[in-house]
C-alpha cells in the first residue's frame, strides 16, 4: 500500500511529506492511526481535485466543439450554403441549424 501511495504522492508534495511523516512517526500506534486518518484525507482531496480539473477540461472541451460548430455555420452560410447542406455536413437537423443561426442575428 505504501509504495502505491508513493506513486500517486510523487506529484503531490503534501502527499508525500505527509507519507514520510506517517512513515517517520508510525511506530508510535496512536499517531500511526492520527497519520493514518490524515492520509485518508488527503488521498479524498487529491481525488475530488482530479475529479474536479476532469470535468472543467470536459466541460471546456464542450464549449470548444460548440463554438466551433457555430463558427462553421455561420461561415457556411455567408458562403451561401443551403441549411440542408449545412446539416448534412455538420451531421445536425435542420431545425438545430436554423436555430443556430437564429443566435448569430
């Protein structure tokens, strides 16, 4: 368990002086249990702010695709492009691209 901890702690600072403090003290049974707790926690944190970072990059990601999905038909339509080729291409409806460039007005 120790070693996995010190692989998931290597780019985690606190994690890691908290491993080496726990390692130092875990001879003593009531702060082995303190330290014990304590890495719980922060082993909870590291994994909620991973969680956290994952869905901001999914999110962003999102946004990205439909930005650039409204970039494209905005685009194609001052080209002239019909909504039934837009949809086509973009693999939408018609009804979603017409609704598209209702927002751009």
């Amino acid at each position: 368990m120790l070693r996995e901890l010190k692989e998931i702690a290597m780019t985690e600072q606190e994690i890691l002086e908290a491993l080496e403090e726990w390692q130092s003290l875990s001879v003593d049974p009531e702060n082995c249990y303190a330290y014990e707790m304590r890495l719980k926690w922060l082993l909870d944190q590291l994994s909620n702010i991973r969680g956290s970072r994952e869905e901001g990059r999914q999110e962003g990601l999102k946004k990205g695709r439909e930005e650039g999905i409204q970039e494209a038909i905005q685009k194609m339509s001052e080209k002239g492009m019909s909504i039934a080729d837009i949809a086509h291409i973009l693999d939408l409806t018609e009804e979603d691209v017409n609704e598209r460039l209702k927002g751009l007005t």
